[in-house]
C-alpha cells in the first residue's frame, strides 16, 4: 500500500520541487464545482506538487523568458501529476490530474474561470504555504516563484500540517500599490477581466505572451531556496 513518503518520493523523482498532501475533510462545504470529493468519488487525499520559477525571468527587460518558463512549467507539472496519477492506479487506487492551467470551468456565481480545483487553495490546505495579498500561493522556500499541479485520489494518506503563520508580510503592501489596473485589493479574489485584459495578449505587433507579472515580481517574500 502506497504512503504518504512513497508517494512524495515518486513525485521528487518526476521532477517536484514540493509535495504536500491534504485530507478530503480539509475541503468540507466547497462548491460542487470544485470539491474534490465531488470531482472524484471516493476521494479521501489531494496532492499538490509545486515546481519553483526561474528567478531570473523577472530580471529580464522582456517577460518572454517569463513566458517560456510558465509554459514549460505547466506542461512538465501536467506530465508529473499525469505520471503520479498511473502510479496510484497500478497500485489499485484511483487518481485523477487536476491540469496546470487548463481546461478550466466557468462559475456563473463568481462570474470568473475556475480550474478544476483551486490549486492555490488546495496548496494551502496541502501544508505549502499560505495565500498572500496578491492572490498567490507563498511558499516557504520559494515565496510565490512556484507553479502548481494537483492529483485527487481515493488513497488515504497522512495530510501535512497547514502553516499557520501568514508568510505575507502584514506591513507589506507593494502588490497592491503597484498593480498596474487595481485587480487586486488584499481580498481572495482578484478582478480577473481587469488583470486578464491587460495582463495578456500580443505585445507590439509580436506573439501571444504574458505582458504584466508585476504582484509577482514586487513580492519581497522570495523564500530560501
């Protein structure tokens, strides 16, 4: 039978950066739409891996770099969570991918794009970090330079404990002082069509890119690793 360690080897041994685990009841009274326990019967564990950014890209002149490397990153979390998924399986269980980015649901009561869970707030209950003013996953290690992939199954595994201390600085602000459209004011949810519109698209006649990453960039929160 498959562990909580044997599980987090194999996905160190894809390619994770981080592995955290949380139990079914952590996501009590979630929507239908994005409660795990809805998506998959049956399901008693979420895994959440994190893969860290190229620090780098945000030194860069262009985001670009930027680009490339969030593209990368959801295409080897989707391989990683793929994989971890067929492992469970050949061990009898079920498992089932979250994907990176997409495809993604529309909520008609929040009026925005849902993924198939919140990975964001499923790496919070998975003991990765805490959720900073800038809507982002803050990372002990990494501070927000991390992506994220999920993998829900009916594997009962030891959670991890959640972080209590808000690793969001309470006396920062930087993130809401230099949006560059006020899509973000400290709350859970920032203005999607304000940020998306904006955020991306083609560049000066070029290619489809990520063109702002500024709540990002501006964290000071940039952890150890």
């Amino acid at each position: 039978m498959l562990c909580s360690s044997s599980i987090k080897d194999k996905a160190s041994s894809l390619g994770a950066d981080l592995c955290g685990i949380a139990s079914i009841d952590r996501f009590d009274g979630m929507p239908p739409m994005t409660n795990p326990a809805a998506i998959l019967p049956g399901c008693k564990s979420v895994i959440v891996v994190a893969k860290r950014y190229l620090q780098s890209t945000i030194l860069s002149a262009s985001t670009i770099p930027y680009t490339i490397i969030r593209n990368y990153l959801s295409s080897a979390l989707d391989r990683i969570t793929i994989e971890l998924s067929y492992f469970i399986e050949s061990e009898a269980s079920q498992a089932v991918p979250t994907g990176a980015i997409e495809p993604c649901n529309w909520n008609p009561e929040l009026s925005k794009t849902v993924g198939l869970i919140s990975l964001k707030n499923a790496g919070v209950k998975a003991g990765l970090g805490t959720i900073g003013k800038n809507t982002l996953l803050i990372t002990e290690k990494y501070g927000n330079m991390v992506w994220l992939g999920g993998v829900l199954t009916t594997l009962e595994l030891t959670p991890d404990p959640v972080i209590e201390a808000n690793l969001c600085k309470p006396e920062c602000n930087r993130c809401l002082a230099q949006c560059p459209t006020g899509a973000i004011d400290g709350s859970n949810f920032m203005d999607q069509a304000k940020c998306w519109n904006y955020a991306f698209g083609e560049e000066n006649g070029g290619e489809w890119r990520i063109k702002c990453n500024t709540c990002r960039t501006v964290c000071p929160v940039k952890g150890t690793g």
